[in-house]
C-alpha cells in the first residue's frame, strides 16, 4: 500500500513547478517593438545596451532596472533644480524653478510608487506611476523655457526614459 504522504510530495513538486513561470530575456525582436514605439528610439536603443543587466533581464527585471534609472534621474533632477532656486536671485526664475522642484519632487514620489507596483506585479499600476512622472517632466520642461540651459536636456532624458519604460510595462 502507498502512503498518502509520498503520492502528495510528487504532487506537490509538480504543482510547484506549474506555479512557476520561466524567466527569459529581452528578446531582439522585442526591444524593437519596445524602442520603435518610444518617443525617442535611438535614446532607447542606446539605453538598453548602455546597463549589461539587459542582457539577462525578462520584461518585468527591464522595467525594474528602468524604473531605478527612472528613481535616480529625477532624483538628481530635483537636487539640480532646487539648487538653481538657491543660487538665482531673480524672483520670477526663483519661482520657474520652484514649480519645477515640485514638480520633481513629485515626479520621485511617483516612482517610489511604480516599484511598489512592479514588485506586486501590478504593471498597469506602475505604468500609470511612470506616465505621471512623464507629466511632471513635461510640466517642467513647458514653465521652463528659456532658462537655464541644461535643464531642458535633463526633462527631455527623463521624458525618453519614462517612455521606454511605459514600452516595457505595456508589454507585460
């Protein structure tokens, strides 16, 4: 006679290994997917082949390893804007670059958010978390024109940056 207990081990073993899904990386064929629908291909292409951790990365480590790009650019973003409020004494430009640290400090916040999404596999959560980050930047970029000059550079990587993501997130 069997025992319950050794018919349930396989049983178990099998269930676990049904459970689990297999993790591959980017394929080619979906970068391109990924990147040709970005406001700004080469940005993304560039991107990925930039960080050796895509090599290896399925979609959802991609997004992970995106969003924590994501996190520190607009983090130093923030820390450049506030320090422009600080060094100019023009009141009206203090003010251009006070909207803009909120609108970054923000734009953190969000993405704070979307790895939260991300790590309980709510995609359509951290996707809606980057697009608003994609707003705040955008937001910034528009109040900000004409004004110091390596701050529409910093918006527009971030503005590529979220859309790449939102490519990635759309695909998971």
């Amino acid at each position: 006679m069997v025992s319950s207990t050794s018919l349930s081990v396989p049983f178990l073993l099998v269930l676990l290994l049904c459970k689990m899904t297999p993790s591959f990386a980017i394929t080619a064929s979906e970068i391109t997917a990924i990147c040709s629908s970005s406001r700004n291909p080469s940005f993304c292409l560039d991107f990925l082949k930039s960080d050796p951790r895509f090599a290896s990365a399925d979609l959802a480590g991609a997004a992970q390893i995106a969003i924590d790009v994501g996190h520190t650019e607009a983090t130093d973003t923030l820390n450049f804007v506030q320090s422009l409020v600080q060094k100019t004494t023009d009141p009206k430009l203090q003010e251009i670059f006070k909207s803009c640290s909120s609108n970054y400090e923000e734009a953190v916040g969000v993405f704070e958010d979307a790895k939260q999404y991300l790590s309980s596999k709510d995609y359509s959560g951290a996707g809606f978390a980057v697009s608003a980050a994609l707003d705040h930047a955008i937001t910034c970029n528009d109040d900000s024109q004409g004004t110091d000059p390596s701050l529409p550079q910093r918006n527009e990587n971030l503005k590529s940056l979220c859309s790449l993501i939102l490519g990635i997130t759309n695909r998971l």
